[in-house]
C-alpha cells in the first residue's frame, strides 16, 4: 500500500532534526566492537538474563552483541522460524471487500494484532480486511496454502496517529472454519527500553507488496534513536508497512513504519536507477536511504496510559508467553500416523501440489520469562457497553473490566480544602513557596469573589492562580507524598466541574471542549483535550484510600485543565512519564516532592525549531474557537536533596501542531505529530512566564552544569 505523504513528512522532519548522514553513519559503527558505558553493559545483561535464564547464554550473547560476533547457535534459525509464524500479509479490503492494497501485521497476544495506524486508521478499514498466516514458501519452493483470519474491531480497536500504529482485535477461527488462532502464537513486547544499542543488526520479516513471507536477516544495522523512533539500514519496500523488526534475540524492538527516500536537488524522490519516482510507480522501485520503526517501548507506555486493563491487552503487558509450538502446525484434520496414536507427520494440499509436512520439536522457548506459558486460547467476550455488574450492580468499564469509580467532588467543602503547603518538603531552606506574579501581570489575576484580596484557589493537595484574561491557569502547584499513596484503581470517563469560588467567565468548560471520545480518529470538529495540569495521580495520596480518591477528583476543576491537541495530550508518554519518574523516586524512598507547571502565554515563536528563545520578542498564540491556544508548557520537578533542594525545568511543545490552527475549520483530517521535550534552566522559564520563582534558579540541576537546553529522548537524559 502507499504510505501515507503525512507520515513521510513527519519521518523527514524527524530526520532532518536527527540531523545525521545514514551511509556515513554506518560506516562510522562498522562491525565492531560497539562501544558501550559500564551501565549500559549491566542493562543488556539483566535483559539477557531475563531472556535466557542463564548465566553463561546471557554472558556468551553480550560478548557476541559488544564485539559484532556473527556466530549464533544453530538454535537461531529456529528460533527465527517460531517468531515468523506470528506475521502475517493483510490484505486490504474496502467497505465493498474490494482489494486496495497489501500490508503485514504480527500477533502480539492472544487474539490481537498490530499494524500500522496507516494500514488500518479506523476500525471501518479492518472490518473487511483479511489476515493470511503461512502464506510463504515451503522447503520445496512452493507456496503454501495461506490460512485466513478476520479481523473483530468491535471487540477492540485502538490506533495511535503519532505513533502510527493500530491493535485489532483477530477472530479466535479461521474464515474456513478447523483452525485456531492461538496455534500461530504471538510475539511478547517488552516494555524495557533499549534492547538494541546503535551497531547492531536488525531482521525484519515481512509481506513486501504483498509477496511471500520475507525475512531481511542480519543486513539492517541499527543507527540511532531519535525519540520515540529508531532508524536502521535495511530493505523494505511497500507491504512491509506493520513488519515487526528483531535484535539477536529475537525480540520485537520496533515496528516498521516508513523510510528516507533518495531525492534530487529539486527534492524529487528518485528511484534505484536515478530515475524520478511518481505516484504511478510501485513504492519498490524508491530508492530508501534509511527506514524508520517505532519503538517497542513507546507503544508499550502507550498501551498502559490508555487501555491497559483491556482484556485482549492485559496478557500483552503482564507479557504472557504464547504456547509452545509442539504441534500447533497441525491441521485438524491432519490424518492420524500409523499407530493412530499422535500426528508425526501429514500431507498439505497447496493447489495441485502435494507436500509432507514434518513438524520441529524445539523444546526451549525463545522467550523465558519469569510466569506462565499460555495453554490454550481462553475465549474472551466482546466489551462493547458498560454493564451492570450481577452482584452489586455497579457499572462495568469498558476498558478495565473493572467497576467503574466515578469521579465525585463535594464543592460545598470547597473552603476547607488546605490547598498547596509551601513547607510541605521542609521549612526554611528546604521551603518552595509558590511563584509570584509580577505588578505588570497582577491585573490579569482572577481574585476570590468572597476575599478579592485573594488568588490562590486551594484544592487537596494543590493550588491555582488563574489568568481571568486568557481563562486559564498562570500555574498550578502540587504537593505529593510517596509515602501515603494509595491505590484508588482506574478511573474511567471524566466529570469536569467550574470553580464557583471565581467568576466562571474566567474560566473555560465544556462549551469549548464539548464531548471528545478517546479513541476517536477524525478530531477535526475539536482537535483539544481537557489536559490536566495537576494530574490525578500527584494528588492521590491522603491516610485512607477513600480519603486518597476524594483528593484525586478534585483535580477535576476547569481551573486545572488547558487545551492539549488530542496527540499531545493522549501520545505524552515522555510528558507524563517525566512525573513517573519522580513520583516512582518518591514512592519508593516513601519522600515529598513538588511539581509546578503551567502554560507559556504568547511565547516566542520557535519558528523551524520547537524551544523558543526566553529572549524573543512575543507572539501571540493561535486562536481556535475564541480561544487563544499557549503553544509551550512548562514543568518544574522538586525534590530534596542531602542538604539542599534539587529542582528541574523542562518545556514541551504542542507549536507545530496548533500554528495552523485555522485550517481546523476546513474540518481536513488532522494527522498527530511528535512532541518533543527539553530541558531547560528555571530562570528561562522565569523569563518565558515573567513569574518569580524565588530561590528554585540556585537549585536548578541546569543551572549547575552550565549547560544549554537539552533534547529529552528517554529517561536517561534527565538530570535531576
């Protein structure tokens, strides 16, 4: 099928930021030895061990991994033959089941799939498709017979335009009827980042243009990540859109996605032979310099912030091993062996040839992991309404399974809630008082109806101050506690209340939001979210867990939300996860810390990058719905330290997918674009807000390095 020109366009920006040559690169890594830090080492060695449960296998394999060995056990081959059963060709079906195009695919748990969100972008595009296992060559050369699946949106459906991919529910029987789904297994995704490092070799198996299964083994070398995004050498052509690509181990470490094509001077896309491609030769014939996949890890963050108590995507996350594939080759029909005792072997009718078909015995998985090995398919119904729950009758959430927690908030309290305490890490040096706002921006500051004297809005556990201008927050501020968290399970569907405290024209509600669906595809009617600012997780601590869930609801206030292009605000697995990472520090020392954020009003315009300049001039932000839209927000991490407080700046850019904002009104279908994260020093927010943030600049990690604004790509890059 023809990619999408939006997702090659985001693939060449990406590139062109990454900012490296693919050819030079290469050379550059080589074959070895890939040079690695100490921890670096330890990280793939506790991966190994994972993997292999053994010392000595995963010691062997790091040595092979760090010195470019190409030696590998006979094993591999195997291993390689168990791992291809779970691809399998798409062919695309229109809503008249007509043919449209080729893509691949891969199990990733029982009885779901995934692709490419730009081979299925709605579940409508799946609902005729047809998934093909076993169409491939046989050891003679010929083609084997496919085994066809259809596809069960209604069961689930849910697809990520940033990340550009979809998951699918897979009928558990085959269209013909005799076949199981299960008996093709399926490929466990690892959440771990870094399970190849730059250097190493990548294979791909794959359907290109719709052809026999494909495998492209040890010629794709790894160069870089970029993000969320790993780029590598390899051959891939049209119909390898949804490939899953491995390292040795023959883990899924990204999912093919799109390519570098070679241009001319004119930026003319080029094909093999110099010539110059157009949109009526086949995508096989470009000249691809470097593919680009998305990152296992990604997906994987992304699946937990959004359906992760699914039914079909739990086994996917608690990493459930598929069965072993002693006999799962085998048709239902396969006639009996000679004693009528078990199946050795059986014939295979593929057209008019015949085949003998003889299963392997590969007694060791390829994956060894610490829980069990799935059985059999355990049948799961579809979840397409909340129901009420036979035993107590509360209501069932369509993601989790679960009784559903809806989220209450008794305003009539409203003035007793304690609000953000400023010595809540300590007194004295260890005090982080809330930003002030400056004489030139005090009129703007919307005050208490009751005390007019007074701005801040307290809730439990955090506090607001709010521009009545522009009808959102100047910053909010949360104490969190990682020693009283609790457990209050999953919220499902959002109950968003006004603050009566301040007059409600200061304030923004559903009649610029409206109702938005989270897995809605199209969101041209309105591209925005409710994002919180505080988010319900810093807030969900207190001495009880009804006690911890009231103080959770309450970060459902219009005074702690702003509009967050839908991509940004369900794609931010960096954004959120840069609270993850201090909260987790938190819970597991059981300290305090704070988190102050907010939005950049009218910041500088960045214009071919995505930090502005704390020094430019002004520009106003775009306007959607009557409603100026802040281009950047702002976060700052505080936490204690041995003797003083330790603090981080960080700002993220939703500026290059709201400056052409107008064009909304056209209702084009929007495409989700990356979000990027940097680190930044205190006193340059300071300057972007114009707020004062007191004596958090000389904590600043930043500060202390002297180092300019940094690109956040993982966890790894933060400095605290």
């Amino acid at each position: 099928m023809l990619m999408k020109p939006t997702v090659v366009t985001a693939s060449e920006r990406r590139f062109k930021q990454a900012n490296f040559a693919p050819a030079a690169l290469n050379r550059k890594l080589g074959d070895g030895p890939i040079p690695m830090t100490v921890e670096q080492k330890r990280a793939r060695m506790r991966q190994l061990l994972a993997q292999t449960d053994d010392t000595v296998s995963a010691r062997i394999g790091l040595e092979r991994i760090i010195n470019g060995n190409e030696l590998d056990s006979i094993n591999y081959l195997a291993k390689g033959i168990i791992a291809s059963r779970s691809v399998c060709r798409i062919q695309l079906k229109d809503a008249r089941s007509n043919l449209v195009g080729y893509a691949s695919g891969f199990l990733i748990g029982p009885g779901l799939m995934m692709t490419n969100n730009h081979v299925f972008g709605r579940p409508a595009d799946a609902i005729n498709s047809v998934a093909d296992f076993d169409y491939e060559l046989d050891v003679a050369g010929m083609e084997r017979e496919p085994v066809r699946f259809g596809f069960e949106p209604n069961k689930l459906f849910y697809t990520n335009d940033r990340l550009d991919y979809s998951i699918v529910a897979v009928a558990p029987v085959s269209l013909a009827g005799g076949r199981r789904l299960i008996d093709w297994g399926w490929l466990p995704l690892s959440g771990q980042p870094g399970k190849g490092d730059p250097g190493e070799y990548l294979t791909i198996i794959q359907h290109p243009s719709g052809q026999p299964k494909q495998v492209c083994v040890r010629d794709n070398k790894l160069l870089k990540y970029v993000g969320d995004f790993a780029w590598y050498m390899t051959d891939t052509s049209s119909g390898s859109s949804g490939s899953p690509a491995f390292n040795r181990f023959w883990q899924v470490i990204a999912i093919h996605h799109s390519g570098i094509a070679k241009k001319d001077a004119q930026g003319r896309t080029l094909t093999k032979d110099g010539k110059v491609w157009d949109s009526s030769m086949d995508e096989t014939s470009i000249d691809w310099i470097a593919n680009e996949g998305v990152r296992i890890s990604a997906i994987v963050a992304d699946l937990k912030l959004t359906v992760d108590s699914h039914p079909l995507v739990k086994p996917v996350l608690d990493e459930v091993q598929p069965p072993l594939p002693e006999k799962a080759a085998m048709p239902a029909n396969a006639p009996p062996n000679g004693n009528g005792s078990d199946h050795d072997v059986w014939f295979e009718q593929s057209g008019d040839v015949t085949s003998l078909v003889v299963p392997l015995r590969i007694p060791v998985p390829f994956f060894r992991k610490n829980g069990h090995i799935l059985p059999e398919a355990s049948p799961i119904p579809p979840v397409t309404a909340p129901v009420a729950d036979p035993v107590n009758g509360a209501r069932i959430g369509l993601l989790t399974g679960r009784p559903m927690e809806a989220v209450h908030i008794d305003q009539s309290t409203l003035g007793s809630r304690s609000g953000y305490k400023p010595n809540f890490i300590g007194a004295g040096k260890f005090s982080v008082p809330l930003p002030k706002i400056p004489a030139s921006l005090k009129s703007r500051i919307a005050t208490l109806k009751s005390t007019p004297s007074k701005s801040e809005l307290k809730y439990f556990n955090y506090s607001v101050v709010m521009n009545k201008v522009r009808k959102l927050a100047f910053f909010t501020a949360v104490n969190i506690d990682g020693g009283a968290q609790q457990d209050v399970g999953k919220r499902e569907g959002d109950s968003w209340l006004r603050d009566p405290r301040i007059d409600k024209d200061f304030q923004v509600g559903n009649e610029f939001y409206g109702k938005q669906s989270t897995f809605e595809v199209d969101r041209s009617v309105n591209p925005f979210d409710r994002g919180h600012l505080v988010r319900r997780l810093d807030a969900t601590w207190g001495n009880s867990v009804d006690q911890a869930k009231e103080h959770g609801d309450d970060s459902f206030h219009f005074t702690n939300c702003c509009p967050q292009f839908w991509s940004f605000n369900q794609g931010k697995q960096l954004w959120a996860g840069l609270e993850d990472y201090t909260r987790d520090e938190l819970l597991k020392r059981r300290e305090k810390g704070v988190v102050i954020t907010g939005p950049i009003f009218d910041g500088p315009d960045a214009d071919g990058a995505d930090l502005p300049d704390p020094a430019g001039k002004p520009h106003r932000d775009p306007i959607f719905g009557g409603l100026a839209i802040p281009k950047y927000f702002w976060k700052i991490l505080v936490s204690k330290g041995n003797d003083r407080l330790k603090a981080a700046a960080f700002i993220v850019s939703q500026r290059h997918l709201i400056m052409d904002i107008d064009r909304i009104h056209d209702a084009e279908k929007l495409s989700a674009e990356d979000v990027e994260v940097f680190q930044v020093s205190i006193s340059d927010i300071a300057k972007l807000t114009k707020l004062d943030f007191g004596k958090l600049a000389q904590a600043d990690s930043r500060e202390a390095t002297g180092v300019g604004p940094r690109l956040i790509q993982t966890y790894d890059d933060i400095r605290i």
